[in-house]
C-alpha cells in the first residue's frame, strides 16, 4: 500500500533515529555481556554470539527493507523493538498510526548462555 510524500519524508527521519537506537542498544547489550564477570569467558561468548545472530535478524526485518509498501511492516518492528515513542509517531498520519497500531512493545532483554 501506498502512502503519501509526507509519511515517507517522516518515515524517513524516523527510521534514522530508531536504526540508532537499536545499534546502541546492541552495542550496550554487548558491553553488558562482555563485562559480567561472573560468566565464564565461553559463557560470556556464547551470550554475545546468540546476541548478534539474534539481533541481526531483527536488523534486517525492521531496516533492510526501504520500499514505501514495506513502511507499515517496519513501523511496526521499531515500535515493538520499542525504539520509538508514541510521540515520536506523532508526526504520522493519522492513516498510517491506524495501520500500525496492534504493534505490541516487547523491550529486549538479555538472554544469558551459562556454562553447562
């Protein structure tokens, strides 16, 4: 589906603020990981490595698409990955909020590998 030149200048700017705050929170995922002691250093690894395959995945699902007819499916992705805010979405019309409205915010987390 379509959307109006001004969702997608909007789309635009939105998708450049979220794409940094998920390298961020990637980034500061990872120096969590990387600095919890209490982790065996394989443990530590492997927690990073299901990390990064994990969260490259989500990468490509939310931002590798840049197609006016795939603006819905990412807006959905970045607010579930809670990357951005109601207000932030604000700037939206009131068409494409409706679209992407049953997007549900899931916050990551962290899921810890320990030696076995």
């Amino acid at each position: 589906m379509s959307i109006p030149d001004s969702d997608w200048k909007n789309y635009n700017e939105l998708y450049k603020l979220a794409l940094d705050r998920f390298c961020q929170g990637v980034l500061a995922d990872a120096q969590t990981i990387a600095q919890n002691e209490t982790l065996s250093a394989h443990a530590r690894y492997a927690t990073l490595y299901g990390l990064i395959r994990n969260r490259d995945k989500d990468l490509a699902m939310a931002f590798n698409g840049r197609r006016r007819k795939e603006v819905s499916l990412s807006l959905r992705l970045m607010v579930a990955y809670d990357l951005l805010s109601d207000q932030e979405l604000m700037v939206l019309s009131d068409e494409l909020r409706e679209r992407i409205s049953d997007a549900v915010r899931q916050p990551y987390e962290i899921e810890w590998v320990t030696d076995a």
